[in-house]
C-alpha cells in the first residue's frame, strides 16, 4: 500500500547526504569527511609531520612537538567520548598516567639493569632490597608493551561498565572521572617506595635499547609518535562513520531510546570509553620518553581537565577539531607560560569557560558556519503544521517535554 | 516470525504496578494473539500507558507477562526488546539529528555483529527499502528526522519497529495529531501488520477504534472492566457508565465527544473536568 505523506515543506538536503556525520547539536556538523576528505586530510597531516617539522624545527622544536602530540593523543580520545558520547570524562589523567608509569617503570628497570644494577636507584635510597613484583612484571619490553595496552583498558572496561551500567551520567559522571582522576594522583604519591611520590621518575637513558641521547633515535622516536597519532585519527575517522558511531551519537542524545531498540546503552559507552583510555595510554607511555619525566603533576586532576580545554576550543564533535584544538593550547601554553607563568593558568580556564557558554561547538563550528552560509536551521521550515504542530520538540534534541514524559523520568 | 506456524501471542496475568503507595496499574489480565488488532482504551489516567511501560520494563511490573513462552518480568528493557517486543511512544521518539535512513538503520541493528558494527554503511538493505515505501518515508531517507511532519515521525517510529523484527507491537495513540488521511493510512498499515504480529494500540479517537479496532479492551482507574468487539463493549453498561459519568481527567467537550463515538447520547455526559491535564497531544 501507498501512504499518502505530506511532504515537509522544507528543502531536502540532498547534496549532504549518506556520507555525512551526524551534527552537534549545538552546531552545524563541520568537517564531515568522506573518503577523500579524510584521506586529504590525514596526507596534508603526514607531510606537515613527517616531512616539513622534521626538515624545519631542531632537536628541541622537535622535542616540544611531540610532547603536543602525545597530549593530543588523550585529546582525540575526549573528542570521541565526550563530542561523540556525551560523556565528559574529567579524568583522562588516569590512563595517560597508567601508560606513562608503566612504561618508565620499564625504561627505569632498563636503564638500572644497564649500569649493572639489579633495583633502581631512587628504592635503593628507600631502603628496598627487593625489587618489587609490580615492577619485575614489566621487566621485558613485550610485557610492558602489552601492559600499557591492556591494563588502562581493562581498568576502563570495568570502571565504565560499573559507572554506566548504573546509569550514572551527566555532571555525576563527570565528577566521579575527576575523582578518580584525583585519588590516582593521592595513591601515586603515597607510595614513594614504588613509584618514587611525587618527583616522578626521570632521567631515562635508552628507550627498548636505544639511546635516547642520540639525535636520529629522537628523531625516529618523534616520527613513531606522529605516525602513531595519524593511525589513531584514522581510526577515529572510520569509528565516527561506522554503524558504531551512529549509535554513539543516537545515545548521546537519547539513551534511553536507544534501549528500548534492543541495545544496552551501558555497552556502547564503555566500548568507547575503553578506546579513549587506550589513547590516552599511549599518548602516556610515549610522553615518557618524548618528555623524559612522568610525575603525578602530570595526571592529577589539573592536566586531566587541560586535556578537555584543546578539545573544547577545538570542537569536540568534530573529527579534528581536538587534535587541532589541543596542539593549539599546548603551543599557546608554552608560548605564554614563559611570558607569563602565572597568568596562563587563568587565561586556560577563561578560555574554557567561555567556548563552553558561548561556543559550545568549538571554533570548529565558526568555520562550518562560514562555510556553509547556511542558517542553522533544523528546527526552521518543519513540517506544514496541519499535523499537530503543537507537539513539536524544540531546536533541543534533550527537549524537555520529552524528557519529562518519557523513561529518564521514569526510573 | 511466527515460531513452528502456532500464533505468537502476549498473556499479561495479574500485572499490578505500584508507584511508591499510588497502584496505577492493578491486577490486569490480558491476552493477546496475533492476527488480532486490539484497542487498549479508558480514560486518562487509567493506566493505559503504564501498562505497555511495564511489559517494556519501564515501569515496575509485579505479576506475569509472557511472550511466546518468555517471562518478561524482571528482564532488562534492552532484553526484552530483544525477545520481539517493540514499543512507541505516545511523544514520537525518533532521532532528530539523523536521518530517516540512519533512524531505520540503527533500528535493524539489535542482531548486527561486532564487525559490521564497525563499518561503515553501505547501500540500503532490502528490508529498510521496503519498510521507507511501506512508510511512505522513501523520499526522505536523508532527511533529518527532526524536521519531519509529525504524522510522519509517527510512521518513521512505526518503520523502526518493523525493521526491528518486533512480533509484539505495542503502539501508545499512534494516530494523535494525524491528518484523516494519514490516520486510514495508519489505519490499513495496522490492519496488514497485525496479520503476522501481535498488535496492542492505545487510542483516544473512537472514530479511529469503530473502523479499525477487531477487539477491545477498557480500562478504568487501573483495572480491566471490559473487553469484546466493538459492538459488545459498546454495550456495556460499565462502559458506558464510565464514558457518561465519572470519566477522569477529560474535559467536557472530550467525554462527549469519546461518548458519541461509541454510540452513546453525548448529552447524557454529565460530568467533566477540564482539561489542565498532562495531555500534550491535543
Ligand atoms: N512514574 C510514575 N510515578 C507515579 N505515578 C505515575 C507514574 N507514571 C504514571 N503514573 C500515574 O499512573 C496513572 C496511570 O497513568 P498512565 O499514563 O498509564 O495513564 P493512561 O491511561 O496512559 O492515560 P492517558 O490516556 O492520559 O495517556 C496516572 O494517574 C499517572 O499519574
Ligand atoms: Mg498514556
């Protein structure tokens, strides 16, 4: 049979069709990438990478950008959880911090058993005879390998899935991330004898048996981080246009929907909360060496909360816009912060505070903005109003009237 | 999808649903077969909605439900969804920011694996093409659901069941603030689905349940008080007494009007309240 359907009085968009990402809500879906885009997007990354830094900046240049890299790394994991997911994690900190201390507590060991000795030398100041099994586990590269990739995961996996599954969401989950945040900062520094408190572990030599002193190793060490960035944002690039990613963003925007379609919400948002981790843990272990210091300054709940000011500036629904947008705040950052130690704190925060207000998409979605000069208009040109007008959601996809009568009220 | 060629069906026995002291729903039994198109009406208030909420696990369901040999009480929303049982919602639903396409695709998904949960979505399978034209939906598939006509969300709501596979449909005032086209649409649509599913639609608009309804069940006040044909309920002196009288939260004009449709004496309506209620759709 034929319907006869009242077509909305509103011009089809036709031209952006299949290929493109589901929109922010609070903006225009900007850089919506197919194929070719991504592809031009990830080669224009490659070359300025992989062949124009290496060529332009020195040793030290180089050094500073591949610490932006690996921060970028936890910034393209916010970017999917929290653009994508609806779920703002506070917290990255933890697992950027658990890659990181594995992997110096592993470059630790190799450097001790280089100068011929069997315990590092901060325990020996301790006092401990015995090297600690947490640290003799990781003791071979293979393992500390597979350990920076696992464990953060599967604290991940359980974590979120304990969280979600309780339907904790919203401001409490984003308090609860940066409690965990904080209380890893606590336990690393209470147990100095392990993780040597609050100074961190430093002074690394040699990285799986290569000198760390030696310009080519840094080098390839800097085109390793970049092409491992590459490979995550291709990654990324195929989870936002993949069936996942969909439904991603089906439950950002009405979780309680998605349920009664067969699928448990719960699932979904751990999924992504576990590939975030794991960015956030590489980005970690490969700051390590990059930086040559891993510290509980750099995982408490301060740096977790930077980490979401590059994405928020940047966009975070937006396929590149935390990448961009944490590259920019971390250059910016060393840019002022030698000008101005104490003033870029604030300025950071300021920044946050108002894309947050004002800008909810990022500057991303200024660019989308001008590029489409289009009117955002979802909400305009809707159906011809003879078929109930009145129960037409606002521009809201959280609208209140639904979120009222419907199952989040309910439980 | 009917199991080894005997009809599916859903047996509600002695549901009651309690909200901290309040019994909204209360002791309700009811059994419903495929190749039936039952109406669930009353009044508002009565129960109707929280009766699908707690088949649905949205609600707190003591008693039994039972579909095709599984009991639904205690499952997870998601688990039951699963067992075939779809639902819309008496505010349509749908995801305003994706297409039409995606809202249907998304749908088909429950039974997806992993990797193709992975991958990127190509060309439109067979099924979501036939339930867009069923729909009337074909030439939106890349339209935004959000800016669809609200007859038209309902529609899409009721494609998504489809593609889901769901055996039981249970649809909350699925025609509230459709045209009179698109309500005999709806009408026919429902009709050919509930040859090979089990079919349970709340409706308010009598006129809609004198042409489509095959039997009926009333409730009032969070119990059953009658159910049969059309003809049978209509003659029933609770019923009637119900649609006369002491009818809830309606407003006046609404009771005469409910009470014309059955074949009543609209003038007979004595009692009505006005209708400050939580009724959005009207
Ligand atoms: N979550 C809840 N908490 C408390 N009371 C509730 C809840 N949900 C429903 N009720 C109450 O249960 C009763 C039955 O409501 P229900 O929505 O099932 O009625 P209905 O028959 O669907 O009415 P309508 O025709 O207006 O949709 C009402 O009195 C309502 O206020
Ligand atoms: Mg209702």
């Amino acid at each position: 049979m034929t319907t006869t359907a009242t077509p909305p009085a509103t011009t089809t968009p036709s031209t952006t069709g299949a290929r493109k990402l589901p929109s922010v809500a609070e903006g225009p879906g900007v850089w919506t990438t197919g194929p070719r885009g991504a592809l031009i997007g990830l080669g224009i990354g490659a070359v300025l990478l992989l062949v124009v830094a290496p060529l332009t900046l020195g040793g030290f240049g180089l050094d500073l950008l591949g610490r932006y890299l690996c921060m970028a790394m936890v910034a393209v994991g916010i970017g999917l959880v929290w653009g994508r997911g609806g779920m703002l994690a506070m917290g990255q900190g933890v697992y950027f911090g658990l890659g990181a201390y594995i992997m110096a507590m592993h470059m630790t060991l190799a450097d001790t058993t280089l100068e011929g000795e069997s315990i590092p030398t901060f325990m020996r100041q301790n006092g401990v005879e015995r090297l600690p099994e947490l640290w003799g586990i990781v003791q071979h590269p293979v393992i500390a390998v597979a350990a920076i990739i696992l464990v953060p995961t599967a604290v991940a996996g359980l974590l979120g899935w304990a969280i979600f599954s309780r339907r904790v969401k919203g401001a409490y989950f984003a308090i609860l991330s940066q409690a965990l945040a904080a209380a890893f900062a606590v336990l690393i520094i209470g147990q100095p004898v392990l993780t040597n408190g609050s100074n961190g572990l430093s002074n690394f030599q040699s990285l799986f048996g290569w000198d760390l002193d030696d310009s080519g190793n840094r080098l390839v060490l800097f085109l390793v981080v970049a092409v491992i960035l590459l490979a995550m944002l291709a990654v990324t690039w195929q989870l936002y246009r993949s069936r996942f990613g969909e439904l991603l963003v089906a439950v950002r925007d009405q979780e309680e929907r998605v349920r009664f379609l067969g699928y448990d919400p719960a699932l979904i948002k751990t999924v992504a909360y576990m590939i975030a981790a794991l960015f956030a843990a590489i980005g970690g272990a490969l700051f390590v060496p990059v930086v040559g210091i891993i510290s509980p300054a750099d995982i408490g709940v301060v740096p977790s909360i930077a980490f979401l000011i590059g994405v928020a500036i940047g966009g975070r629904a937006t396929w590149l816009g935390p990448v961009l947008g944490s590259i920019a705040v971390s250059f910016a950052g060393t840019q002022l912060a030698s000008a101005f130690p104490s003033a870029w704190v604030y300025l950071q925060g300021l920044l946050f505070v108002l894309v947050i207000g004002f800008l909810p998409g990022g500057l991303a979605s200024v660019i989308g903005l001008l590029r489409r000069r289009r009117p955002e208009g979802r909400g305009g040109g809707r159906g011809d109003g003879s078929a109930g007008a009145p129960d037409e959601p606002g521009d809201d996809p959280q609208d209140t009237t639904r979120e009222a009568t419907e199952p989040e009220a309910a439980r | 999808m009917t199991r080894d060629h005997r009809p599916s069906y859903l047996e509600i026995r002695d549901l009651r649903v309690v909200f901290d002291k309040f019994v909204a729903v209360d002791g309700v039994d009811l059994r419903v077969e495929q190749g039936d198109l039952r109406f669930l009406i009353g009044p508002n208030g009565a129960g109707k909605t929280t009766t699908i909420d707690a088949v649905t696990a949205l609600a707190p369901a003591q008693g039994s439900i039972n579909h095709n040999g599984h009991e639904l009480v205690g499952r997870k929303t998601h688990k039951i969804v699963r067992y075939g049982v779809g639902r819309t919602f008496q505010t349509a639903s749908v995801f305003e920011d994706l297409t039409v396409l995606q809202n249907l695709d998304i749908a088909a998904g429950l039974r997806r694996r992993p990797r193709e949960m992975l991958r990127h979505r190509t060309g439109v399978s067979a099924r979501i093409t036939e339930v867009m034209k069923t729909t009337g939906l074909s030439d939106f598939q890349e339209t935004k659901a959000g800016v669809l006509s609200h007859g038209q969300k309902q529609w899409l709501e009721i494609g998504m069941l489809m593609v889901q596979d769901a055996n039981v449909l249970l649809l909350d005032e699925p025609v509230a603030g459709m045209s009179q086209d698109e309500r005999d649409a709806t009408g026919e649509l429902l009709r050919k689905l509930a040859a090979d599913h089990v079919v349970v639609v709340v409706e308010h608009d009598m006129e809609f349940l004198r042409k489509y309804a095959q039997s009926v069940t009333v409730m009032a006040a969070g119990k059953i008080i009658a159910e049969g044909t059309v003809a049978e309920v209509q003659a029933n002196p609770t019923v009637q007494e119900i649609y006369l009288g002491t009818a809830g939260t309606k407003s006046l004009e609404e009771a005469k009007a409910e009470a014309e449709m059955l074949g009543l004496d609209p003038e007979a309506v004595t009692v009505g309240v006005p209708s400050a209620t939580e009724r959005e759709e009207h």
